[in-house]
C-alpha cells in the first residue's frame, strides 16, 4: 500500500515537471499559453500578446439611427413636417436609398432599421435617444447631431464645446452600458456658413431665413459688416470645434467610426437643400448623405 502511495507521488511530480517544462518551451518559441505568439520585452523575454482588436463589420445586419431634424428627414417632403421616409440612415425612399436599404436590402431594412432622432434635438439630448437605440440591439448605431448646438438665436447661446463633450461621452457610454457590441458610424455636424454662402444667392430663401432660422449664422444674410463676419466666423469655428469632439470621443471607442470630417467638407449646392426652408437637406441632399455614410460604413478602414 505504502509502494503504491509512493509511486503515486512520484507520478504526480513528474506531470508537474512535464508540465512546467512545457510551458517554459512554449516561452521558449515565443507563444503564449493557447499557441498565439508573445511578445517581447525591453529585456528580450517573452510577454503574452495583447487580445486582438475588433474588426469592423462593413456588413452590418442592423442599423438605428440617432441625432436630430437632418435625420429626419425635416423639411425634406412638404412643409414644416418630418419625413423619415427619405432619412439618409434609415428611409425607404428608393430615389434617397438609405444607408439601411444599401447596406441590408429594402425588404430587411423595413424590418432591421429604426429612427430614434428627434428634430430640434441638440447633443443634450442624444443620451436619451442612446438608451432608446440600445434597446434594438442594433449591429450599427448612426449619429449625426450638433447643427442645432450652433443653430440658436445668438452666438452666446451656442452650447460650450465642454458641455458638447460631456453629453457625447455619456450618449456612449449610455449606448456601451446594454449594447456593448454595436458599431458606431459618427457624421460630422455640417458646414452652416457653406450654407449661409449658398442658400443667400437665392432670394426666397433669404426670405424664409428672415422667419428665424438659424439666426447664429443665417441671420442677416446680406450683411457683410466687421460684427456679422466675425459672428458668422465664429459659429464655424464652434462647429468645427463640435466635430473635432466627435472624432476624439470616438476614437477612444474600439467599435466607433467617424466620417473623418466628410459631411462637413462636403460641397453641397442649392440642388441639396429642401425647398422649404433653404437649410435642411432635400430628398437629393438626404441621398448623398446616404451615399457618403455607406462609403465609409463599408471600407476596409476608417476615414484619413
């Protein structure tokens, strides 16, 4: 009995050493434990490699959208009314073809889209609608948001670049906090004072203007005093500043991808502006829109 308890131990020890000196060969060959090589230190020994990234599906099998009046589709059908039919993310207009239809098909993307925006929202808002958006369980989440932070009566009362921050880095961690595996596509806040040069050489739009549109850049369209240039001059660098916080707080985000500043380089003329209002996208505007989402939802890498 004795003989048997004994050889057991023996055994028992000689695993242990079997198993010891595997993993040391395992070191030894430069791999970690489950066979992926390590890494190397300063000193030359071996370190286990870091867990791969996540790569981008350019495929998603689902997509919500959030943001505001742009994703909606304001303006875009008929007077002062929500159209989101024609929505670049998620509409089912087949002259628009939204970034749903081109990504999933018109049948699914019935079925696998939502519109979660809000017209007139601002970034304040946009942890709300996360929550919302987080609830689909979408493979892909859309945000495009911030043009109302700069639209306000007055320079002064354009929300502060730290505010527009915080709310965004809440938006995502409210998204992160039930839908920790969806995809991101960011789209930046677009150029207003474009806007302002193009809609002003049409006179019926200057006209609607005067109602109160966007009076931080579109008030007083035709003044090209020293006060109006730098008021205008300055909603641009605040909107720039917006998009600048967008890239940074997504790049932090190993799922989130920003447009790299495409919507707001875009060179939009009066053929994509609504009708209505000379300010929010029409159906032609909404299409490029579409376009421009799903040539960067769809690339082997983020925008440059």
């Amino acid at each position: 009995m004795a003989e048997r308890s004994s050889r057991r131990r023996v055994q028992g020890a000689g695993a242990t050493l079997t198993a010891v000196a595997l993993a040391g060969a395992a070191v030894l060959a430069g791999c970690t434990s489950d066979g992926r090589p390590a890494a190397r230190s300063g000193s030359g020994a071996a370190v286990p490699s870091p867990a791969p990234t996540p790569a981008w599906d350019a495929s998603p099998a689902s997509v919500a959208a959030v943001g505001d009046s742009i994703t909606r589709g304001f303006d875009a059908c008929s007077v002062l009314a929500d159209c989101p039919e024609v929505s670049w993310a998620t509409g089912s207009d087949g002259g628009v073809r939204s970034l749903a239809v081109r990504l999933l098909g018109a049948s699914k993307a019935a079925s696998h889209s939502w519109n979660h925006a809000v017209s007139g929202a601002r970034m304040a808002q946009l942890p709300e609608q996360m929550a919302r958006a987080a609830k689909d369980g979408p493979e892909l989440v859309t945000v495009m948001i911030g043009a109302n932070d700069a639209c306000r009566d007055s320079v002064r009362l354009m929300t502060p670049v730290a505010d527009f921050r915080t709310s965004f880095e809440a938006s995502m961690r409210q998204l992160r906090a039930s839908a920790p595996t969806s995809q991101v596509y960011v789209s930046s806040v677009p150029d207003l004072k474009r806007l302002w040069s193009t809609g002003r050489e049409n006179p019926l739009g200057k006209q609607i203007w005067k109602l109160g549109i966007c009076r931080s850049m579109l008030g007083d369209a035709d003044d090209m005093g020293a006060a109006a240039v730098a008021r205008r001059d300055a909603v641009r660098e605040r909107v720039v500043a917006y998009n600048e916080v967008l890239r940074e707080v997504c790049a932090r985000d190993e799922r989130c991808r920003y447009d790299g500043g495409a919507v707001f380089d875009y060179r939009f003329t009066g053929e994509q502006l609504s009708e209505w209002d000379w300010f929010h996208p029409g159906r032609n505007g909404q299409a490029r829109l579409a376009e421009i989402a799903y040539r960067n939802v769809t690339a082997a890498g983020p925008p440059a």
